[in-house]
C-alpha cells in the first residue's frame, strides 16, 4: 500500500511539472503545489550542449581520391532544407504529430510513457525534442558511467529529458531541433542520421526519398532491430504501412497515396561505405595515418581521445600521396614478389620528396588484415617503425655505406682517400661511443679479389667493397658514421639510437648494414642527399579539416639543415658512379640517378635505395618470420626460381619501375656535379708492375669469366654458375644440339665472358638431334641477347 501512495505521489508531481512548465498563461487554479513544484523543476540544470553528432572522417590522397573513411557510426550530417518533406511528414506522423505546436512536452504522450514505465513497460519519451535531449546525452558520454545514466529507465531521467526539452525549446527553433534529430537518430542496420539511412537503404540522397521509401526510414526509428529491413522485412513492410496510415490521419497525404505507397515493393539496395584501413586500396598508408593521429600529441591529450576525435569529429584529412607513385610501386612490388607467394617473402617500400619529407607513395606486397597465418596477409606494415604499427626492421645492408661516405665527406678526406681492399682484412682499434675498444673484426668481400687490389671512394662505392668501406669507417669512426647516421633521421626501427644502444655498439660492421631500420627511414635518409643535405621529417598529412569544430590544422614540412650541401652532392655523386659500370650499371630510368644496393650476410635480405632530385625510394625484399632463419637463397617466389637474391635482383627492379612509372611526365632535372673541394673524381691507380684492370670497370668474377658448362647435366651446370658468382636462368626452350639430350647446349653470353658478380647467365639444353654447338659464331638459333644483363651485386 505505502509504495502505491508513493507511485501515485510521484505522478502527480510530474503532471504538476508537465503543466507548471507548458508555454501557458498562469492559471490560478493550479494550486500552490503544483507552482511550488514548477518552481523547483525550472531550477534545475538545463544547459544542455548540443554538439554536432559524430560523423564519418575521410582521407583523401594528394589529388582529392578518397583512401579510405574511418567511422564509430557511419553517419553524414544534413542540413533540414536538403531533406525530402515526406520524410520530414513521415517522420512527424509517426514520432511526434503535435511537434511544432508544442512546447517541448507533448503533456498526454509523456504521462502516458512515465505511467507504462512505472507500471513496468517500458515506453519511450514521446516528443521529438525529449529524443533529441536523450541521444545527445548517449552520444556527450564519455564513460560506462554517463552513458548508464543517458538510458536508465526512471522517473528521474524522464524529469531531466524534460528539463532540458523545455530548455531547448526556448533557444532553438523547431526546424533546428528537426534536424538534430534527423542527424542524430538511429535508422538501423548501422545507419545514423536520416541521410546515410537513404543512401544505406535506397543509395538516394535524403532530398530525393519518395514516400514508400521515407515512411520505411521513419517506421525503423521507434526499435531499430525489430524493423531491420535487411533481418526482418516482413515486420519492416507493416511498420511502414503504419507510418502511410498515420500520415494519412494527419492530412500528409491522401488515402489513395497511402494505397499506392503500400504497393510498392521496399527493393532494398543496401550498401554501407567500407570503414576503416581493410578494404582500402592504399591499406598500409592508410593505416600510417591513422598511427599519426593517434600517436601526435599535437591531436589531444591522450591516444583515446585522438582516436575518438578521429572516429567522430567528421575530418576532412588531406594527405601528400601521390596516386600516380603509389600506383607504379604497388605494381612493381607485386610483380616481383606477389602477394600470396607460397615462400612468405616480402617487399616493401617507401618513395619520399626530398626536400619536404613528403610520402609519395607506401607499398607492401600483402593484403591488409588481421589474420597472420593466412597466406599473404598482415597487419604488420613492414615499410615503417614500429612505433607506426611497424616491424622491428631488417639489416639494412650496403645501403649504409652512403652513411659512412657522408661522414668521411664530412671529415673533409677526399674522394681519393684508397685502401688496399683485398678478399678480407683485419680491422682493429675501432672505439664505441662510449669509448670502449671494440674488437678485433674481420670483414670479408663476397667472391675472389686479388689480394693488391686498392680502391678509392670512387671505385670502392661502384665495387660495393666491404674490405675497402670498413676500412673507411676505422679512418673516420665507428661513433662518428653512428652520429650521422642518427643526423639523417635514421634509427632503429624499435625506437631506440645507435649510439644508445649497447648491442649496437658492440657491432663493428655498421657500415654494412647490420642494423634492424624500415624503408621509411632509409628513403628518407637518401632523401637528405638528394635534397643538398635539408633533413625533413617523414610527412603524411597536409591539412585536417575538422568539421565537428569547424577549424583547420595546416601542417607544413620541418626541414632543417642537416649536413653540408657539398656533403650531400658529393654522397650523391659518388651513389651515381654505382650506375655506370657499377652494382647498379642496369637499373637506369632514362634520367639522373644515384643509389645502393644492399645485400645482407647470408642474403638473409636485400635493398635497394636510390634518388632522383625529385624522389627517393627504398625497396626491401626478404622474409618477416625470420631473415637469418628464411633466406634468400633457392627460393621461388611467384613463378621464378632464385639461386641467391641479392639487391639488384628484385629491390633493384622494383625501385626500377616504380621510379620510371612514379616519373612519367615529371621534368628531368640533373644531379649535383661532383664538388670541386674533394678532388679528383678518378679511380685509383693500379699498384706498379700490376697487370690487374682498372677498378673503374665493372667489378667481375676472377675466375676468368663464364665457366664453359656446354654438355654438362643441368643441375652441375648450375651449381658450376652459381659457385662462380653468376645468377643462372635456365631457359624453357630447348634447342637442337650435337649434345646429349637434357645437357647443356649453350649459354648466353659465351663461355669466357667477364661479367658483373651476380650477372644473369642464360643456360639452353639440348633437344637432340643436332650438330650446332654453343661456340656457335653466329647464335642463330639463341634467342636474342636481352638488351641489359642484372647488374652485379652488392659485395654486402
């Protein structure tokens, strides 16, 4: 009995709220109560902020293409003029027919609804403002906590939704508080707003909904699940006839349109826009900007609440990719090392505009995807730190060597500076950061050399000369080639410094490469050179357009001087001799170029990093379950069979094509002439009484060139190639020949030939049936010479 009383109690009360706070004139006969009670309710809080709703944020590439759409609720604000009026009638009919005569209180809607709750049937506020107050709560919580409290069922929250309904009503106007709804409300099936819900349900714009369509949307508003038109279309189609009859009642429309919009059949047409990095075509780089924002302190306090600015405050992020690079590297890395390959190998890259830091293109050869032990599939971006949901890098290989010559250049020895640079030298006396003495080290070249060979920076850059470049970093200093390595913006690719880190201390062979970093910061290193020695930051994002607060975040390049311009254009000289007659003498495009390759010990894996004035670009090959434990060494990847992969065998290619496709009608420009202020640019003079050619020809095997493997069985003529540094193409066509069928009946070029280490050899074995022979002077019968041959490789 006493909870009755109560129960009773408090519907009074609220009828005296409910009448108290109408937009009517005072009548005396209320009672002092029921004025007593107005009082109080119109004293409590009613500030209610009505911030636009959360939207969808979009990123857009260099040239406006949109990259992807990144959304908590996929939702697209509309102004009320853009909305068909039958949806705005349907809508009316169905929520809140007496809308723009009230007050805020439909007073016999919500009497009904606060009886029903307390009666235990839950029943929800019945005017368009009162829903309205209660979305923009849900959507203003910021905890578990606030959000319980938006959607309790109680008297208590009744009483505040009606507060604030008074409130709103007295400084907005109706068609403003109408289309906060229309934008907030959810329409089901993932559609927020009544904009999205067209374009989910019908792909029309809110402003062309016809009327079978309109009544279907306002119909799903009261249960969204229930009238799911893609679960449930059966209840959806009777919803929808309600909503046709309440219109009908409310003098929208006439009978004869209710029966005819009742005919029609709802011809769903659901489409939901992709949401987020997986389905984009520029995954990767896509995922890059999101790491941005989410870890830039620059976008909030903390990496929740720039992730939930990112999700709902509708931004308009524009980024620097370039459709025309992306696209050409996408393509090179998926030719060389496609997505799916059975051997799990890799290549990613990074192209960089030197001189802005600008990313013009991120590519990868995987799917994006949370599923790592699906075939060809990662969330893993291997062209970035890992702080950038990256690896933890790879052996950057002889790439590093460009480092070591910038900071010899930069201790003023000259392009002359020569070492005796045989097979393998002793290096001692070489001292860490912290002054310790590191151990004696004993770098080896990668195939024979003659023990008096001599190389200047010159001939020992074109040769890739382990021997000679470790010797140069003893000259200038294991701590000092560490320091400018960090003053070109690399770093390990877990964050942590070279001169910082102990392991990495102890380790010698810096030079060539045995540090774990991403493409990303080698190009962006190479982009340093390139640029005359201007360091920028690594740029994803121009501008973000904020469209919750209406501001605008430019954000523009942070370049600062580095090294010495004479540093950088004599690097970049000495990396563009690498190009003629060098490791990387058939990679040209057409214009002025200078690069690296980089093979790591065991071609665990393989680089290639190279500029023009306007682009540089790294390019890494190799395995993420483990390079040392997964090499590059009889592998086939795609259709083609490697023996060894080193850096020009498929990073030289890939950097290749993706720079001649990147460069198609971009102006050339020319590379920086060799600086006067570090002498001679010549190679170094053979010891005397020496008969050894110059070192400025091409590095080649010294075993006096192709072995003659004519008539031997296929796989001990491979071996025999392999064993003398050559890469070995056995070709699918066989040929007639004097020799036994399945042996080999010639090679390309012939037996004798001196060729760059890591030079392809075609192989031709025998159909039978023949006399020809390989020492054929003609060569009829072969198939033309290909117009370049893969350059040598990289002796790191």
């Amino acid at each position: 009995m006493l909870q009755r009383i109560s129960q009773l109690v408090v519907v009074g009360v609220i009828a005296g709220l409910l009448v108290a706070a109408l937009a009517l004139p005072a009548v005396g006969g209320l009672g002092i109560t029921a004025r007593n009670v107005a009082s109080g309710f119109l004293d409590m809080p009613s500030n209610l902020e009505t911030p636009p709703p959360p939207q969808r944020s979009t990123i857009y590439d260099a040239e406006g293409g949109v990259i992807a759409e990144i959304f908590d609720q996929n939702r697209e604000l509309v102004d009320i003029d853009d909305v068909s009026p039958l949806m705005v009638d349907a809508i009316l009919a169905i929520e809140d027919a007496r809308f723009y005569d009230h007050g805020g209180l439909d007073v016999s809607g919500t009497l009904r609804a606060a009886m029903r709750t307390m009666g235990g049937n839950t029943e929800g506020a019945s005017s368009i403002t009162q829903q309205y107050v209660k979305n923009v709560q849900i959507e203003a919580a910021t905890s578990q906590e606030e959000l319980d409290h938006a959607r309790e069922e109680s008297i208590a929250r009744k009483i505040r939704e009606l507060r604030y309904a008074v409130a709103l009503e007295q400084r907005m106007s109706k068609d403003e508080i109408l289309e906060g709804y229309l934008n907030i409300a959810y329409f089901s099936d993932g559609a927020y707003g009544v904009e999205s819900a067209a374009q989910h349900f019908f792909q029309v714009p809110a402003s062309d909904l016809e009327l079978h369509q309109a009544a279907t949307i306002a119909g799903l508003v009261r249960y969204p699940y229930l009238y799911n038109p893609r679960f449930f279309p059966e209840q959806t189609i009777e919803r929808r006839n309600v909503v046709l009859d309440r219109m009908v009642a409310t003098g929208a429309i006439t009978e004869a349109e209710a029966e005819e919009a009742k005919a029609e059949d709802m011809e769903l047409d659901l489409d939901t826009p992709p949401n987020g990095c997986v389905p984009s075509d520029q995954p990767f780089f896509c995922d890059y900007v999101v790491q941005e924002i989410e870890q830039d302190e620059r976008f909030g306090p903390n990496e929740t609440e720039r992730a939930r600015w990112l999700r709902t405050a509708g931004l308009e992020i524009h980024t620097t990719l370039d459709p025309q690079t992306q696209s050409a590297g996408q393509a090179a890395v998926d030719k060389w090392v496609p997505r799916e390959n059975e051997s799990r190998k890799v290549a990613a890259e990074v192209v960089i505009q030197p001189g802005t830091g600008q990313i013009l293109g991120m590519v990868q050869s995987r799917n994006y995807g949370p599923d790592e032990s699906k075939l060809g599939e990662t969330s893993i971006n291997f062209a970035t730190d890992a702080n950038r949901g990256g690896s933890s890098g790879f052996q950057a290989g002889s790439t590093f060597k460009a480092i070591t010559l910038a900071a010899a250049l930069d201790e003023g020895l000259p392009f002359g500076t020569s070492f005796n640079s045989p097979t393998s030298v002793s290096v001692s006396g070489q001292r860490s950061c912290n002054g310790g003495t590191l151990a004696t080290w004993t770098p080896s070249n990668s195939g024979d050399t003659k023990s008096n060979t001599t190389h200047n920076m010159v001939s020992g850059t074109k040769a890739s000369s382990n021997t000679y470049f470790a010797q140069l970093q003893r000259q200038v200093g294991i701590c000092d080639v560490m320091e400018m390595a960090e003053t070109l913006g690399l770093q390990r690719a877990d964050g942590t410094k070279f001169t910082e880190n102990e392991n990495s201390l102890a380790n010698s062979s810096f030079t060539l490469g045995s540090e774990e970093v991403s493409p990303l910061r080698v190009s962006n290193a190479y982009a340093t050179f390139a640029s005359g020695g201007m360091y920028c930051e690594p740029q994803a994002i121009t501008q973000i357009e904020d469209r919750q607060s209406g501001t605008t975040i430019d954000i523009e390049p942070e370049c600062s001087r580095a090294i010495d311009e004479d540093v950088a254009d004599g690097v970049a000289y000495l990396l563009s001799q690498t190009f003629n007659g060098g490791t990387a003498s058939s990679l040209g495009i057409g214009r002025p170029t200078a690069g690296k390759t980089g093979t790591t010990d065991g071609s665990a894996a393989a680089w290639f990093a190279g500029f023009t004035p306007q682009m540089a670009s790294a390019v890494f090959v190799g395995d993420p379950r483990g390079p040392q434990q997964h090499p590059l060494r009889n592998v086939t990847i795609g259709d083609r069979y490697f023996g060894v992969v080193y850096g020009a065998t498929i990073p030289g290619p890939i950097w290749q094509e993706t720079m001649r496709g990147a460069h198609e009608g971009v102006d050339v420009e020319q590379l920086p002439s060799a600086p006067g202020r570090f002498g001679s640019t010549s190679g170094p003079r053979p010891p005397a009484n020496s008969d050894e050619p110059d070192d400025d020809a091409s590095p080649a095997s010294d075993n006096g060139g192709v072995p003659n493997v004519v008539g031997q069985p296929e796989n001990d003529a491979v071996a025999a190639l392999e064993s003398a540094g050559y890469s070995v193409n056995v070709s699918q066509t066989r040929v007639r020949s004097g020799e036994s069928e399945g042996t080999v009946a010639a090679v390309n070029p012939d037996p004798g030939t001196r060729l760059p280490e890591g030079a392809t050899v075609n192989v031709f074995l025998s159909a039978g049936g023949g006399t020809a022979s390989g020492t054929d002077s003609d060569n009829d019968w072969l198939p033309v010479q290909p117009a370049h041959l893969p350059p040598g490789r990289d002796e790191g």
